[in-house]
C-alpha cells in the first residue's frame, strides 16, 4: 500500500474525488485522513492490508443503502482501487466527542447521570436500528465509540465490518467483547452484537468489565487459552447470583464496588440475568435493544435533583438520596400510563424515548412551596385542571404542579400530576 500525501486526489466510485489534507491518526487497519470533498472537510479511511473483493463489494452495498441512523459515522462515499489500496469517506468526528476508552480510564468522565442514560439511550437506538436494517456489527467493543460528556451524544464508528444478518466478514470481534459461542467459533450475527451491547453497557454503567474479577486477577499472564477460557468456555459474570468466586476485588476493581450499589436495583438484577450461564448459553434469549431502551427510561424516571445537597439521586424504595442520604422528600410525580416520573426541582423530564428533555421542574419565585412545571420543548401543551379550564402551554411557559392537573404532550402523550 502506498501511503497517501498532502495534495493527493483520489477518484470516487460515483466520478467525483477527494483531495488529502493531512493524516489524522492510524491503527491495524488503515489510515484516517482528513479530505476535501466539493470544498467540505470529511474522513478518509484508507486500509493498510486491502481487505478482498467481496469486502470491497459489501462496502460497497453499505453505501448504497445508507446509515441507519445519524448516530453512524457510515461509510458515505467509496474510493476506487488505487495507490494499491482503497478506502470510504465518512463524516468528520466534531469537537467535544471523545473515546469511550477515555471514560474507562477516567480521563473523561460524565457531565451528569442524565448525560449517561442519554448515551446508552443512543447506544441502544443505534443498534436497533442497525438490526432492523437486516445488518449485524460483528465486531462491537470499546474502541467503537466517540461521547460528547455533557449531553451524551454518541457516534458508532469503524462500520466497514457492519455485514447482512448471516453472512460473516473476516472480523470475528476484539477479545474481551465477544460472545462466547463466537470465541468458540461460531460466526457473528445480531444475537452476538446483543452480548456485546450488553458489555458495552455494563462498562458503561459500571467502568469495569463484568467477567473480569478474582479469577482474572490471580491469572498470571492473559495468553489466549486463557482469554478463551475467561470470556468463552468458563466466563463467569462478576456479581453471578449462584457462584461467588469471581467477585470483584478490592483495591483492584474499585469503580464496580463503588458504582454497583449506586445504580437502582433494577439495573443490577437486568445485568445479573443477561450475564446468566443461561442467557450466556442461549443466545436468542438475550435481551433486545428495545427492552434496554425501556430500562434506561424506567432509570431516567427514578433521576432527581436532591432538595437538599442539589445533586443528582436515582431514588429508590428508601427514598434517600445516594448523595447525602437525607430524604429526598419526593412529594409528587408525573403518571403516565404505568409510568411515574418524580418530580424535584431542578429535575428535568423525558416524555419519549428520546434524550431531549421536555420539561423542568422549577420553584415559583412567587411561591416557594409551589412547584411548576416549564415547557422547555418546542411544542406547545394542553395543562387541564380538574374542573375542566384549558390553558395552552407554550415553549418556556409554566403550569402549576398541582394535584389532578392534566398534561397533553404534543397530541401523544396524557399525563396526570399526582401529589401526596
């Protein structure tokens, strides 16, 4: 392969071309450029080694399909076989993303609680998305991911080895990230990319890896019999129910320790049942994506500001903030259907499934007891009080927090304010 130099063009498949600005960074596989396309700045990546015909033609195919979501740095234009090689132009990553590998190192870390939820939110999205397309990723792990930590936006790059549901590219998956039946050999698919979601999720959560305990640590060099062992034929989750001997161990795995009794139970009990040796044996038992997404908004309801230390709590059955430990004092929720989400001020609420949040709870400066709810979306409500008056709420207006109030968001969504 020849490298590529300032000035060089290289010829699109579609007629047109790109010019090389400058290298960005490389890894195993190929070079990332910075390129000039029609006067717009995108990405190149060019490969080191070519990948064969058939990968060439399966890009190919991915282009003309398109991405299944703008959370995918897809492959949107592909290069003609030149200079010995090939590669795909993608959007260029923005400023203020960085690697999910900077957040398991805590060089990054998280805004707020709700800026994580939103980047699973997104994480979970884009993979349904990408199966519903008919698409399995085949090789999902940490170094797929860009997260803007203030808001939770997340960009999926490297989608070259994204392949149909069936069919096998040449990339098995990175060690520590791949399902155990596809470290025994089997062949990528959807149920795999759900193994791997739910690792990438867990890590998330948790910063540490959930089959990596005291069996992992007393190993004295990780060679690959053992990486076949530890993630395949013998993996055993960290917090197993029935068999303790891979705790996680102090002094070593002490973001687990710390975090895994901070998040609501009902996290802790979704993760212990997908790292299950049944779940781990059966791979169509495994959770799909849009099950996550309805545990990370069940998660999202339970998230409050604390009165008190003005810090975000999940609050649970006790009541206490994580925080402070002082009562949280939640006195009234937003019912919508079997949902209830709590209402402190400060507290920000998602009506949908989406991480734009709708609405603000805020003190009335007029009233300190009272509590409004704000329109920060960019849609008018419909607030109805009990006896049966309308009020139309536009964006940046506020309806009481009062018992019996009820909410119509954007025609969809009938809500109730209930205090107590």
């Amino acid at each position: 392969m020849t490298e590529l130099k300032t000035g060089d063009k290289i010829s699109l498949t579609n007629g047109g071309y790109v010019t090389i600005v400058k290298e960005l960074g490389r890894g195993g596989q190929g070079i990332v450029y910075l390129v000039k396309l029609n006067g717009e700045e995108k990405a190149l990546k060019w490969y080191i080694n070519p990948p064969d015909k058939s990968f060439y033609k399966n890009l190919q195919n991915n282009v003309i399909q398109g991405a299944p979501s703008d959370a995918f740095l897809w492959p949107e234009y592909l290069t003609e076989r030149q200079k010995g090689s090939y590669g795909y132009v993608m959007k260029l990553r923005p400023q203020g993303y960085y690697e999910f590998g900077n957040y398991l190192l805590a060089k990054k870390s998280f805004k707020s609680y709700s800026a994580m939820l939103a980047a699973a939110m997104k994480i979970c999205n884009g993979f349904m998305l990408l199966h519903r397309f008919g698409y399995s990723y085949q090789d999902l792990n940490d170094g797929n991911f860009f997260i803007n930590p203030n808001n939770g936006d997340v960009l999926i790059c490297d989608n070259d080895n994204v392949m149909p549901h069936g069919e096998k590219s040449d990339i098995m998956g990175k060690a520590r990230y791949m399902a155990p039946e596809i470290v025994a050999g089997s062949i990528p698919d959807k149920y795999s990319d759900r193994f791997s979601l739910s690792v990438i999720l867990f890590m998330l959560f948790y910063a540490n890896h959930p089959f990596e305990g005291a069996k992992v640590v007393g190993c004295p060099c990780m060679t690959e019999s053992f990486e076949k062992k530890f993630y395949g034929s013998e993996a055993l989750f960290i917090y197993d129910e029935n068999d303790k001997s891979n705790l996680p161990v102090q002094g070593i795995h002490h973001n687990v320790i710390r975090r895994w009794p901070a998040f609501p139970a009902i996290l802790r009990e979704t993760f212990q049942r997908e790292f299950s040796q049944e779940k781990l044996k059966n791979p169509q038992e495994r959770m799909l994506e849009q099950n996550w997404e309805k545990l990370i908004n069940s998660l999202r309801d339970s998230l409050v500001v604390c009165p008190h230390c003005k810090e975000e709590t999940f609050v649970e059955k006790d009541g206490k903030c994580m925080n402070c430990r002082k009562d949280v004092g939640v006195n009234a929720h937003l019912k919508m259907g079997n949902r209830e989400l709590l209402l402190t001020p400060g507290t920000d609420l998602y009506i949908d499934n989406d991480n734009i949040p709708d609405c603000r709870i805020e003190v009335n400066p007029n009233d300190p007891s009272m509590m409004l709810i704000k329109n920060i979306s960019p849609n008018a409500w419909t607030a109805e009080t009990p006896s049966g008056k309308l009020k139309i709420v536009q964006p940046n207006e506020c309806a009481p927090v009062k018992n019996g109030i009820k909410i119509t968001f954007d025609k969809t969504y009938n809500c109730e304010i209930v205090t107590h």
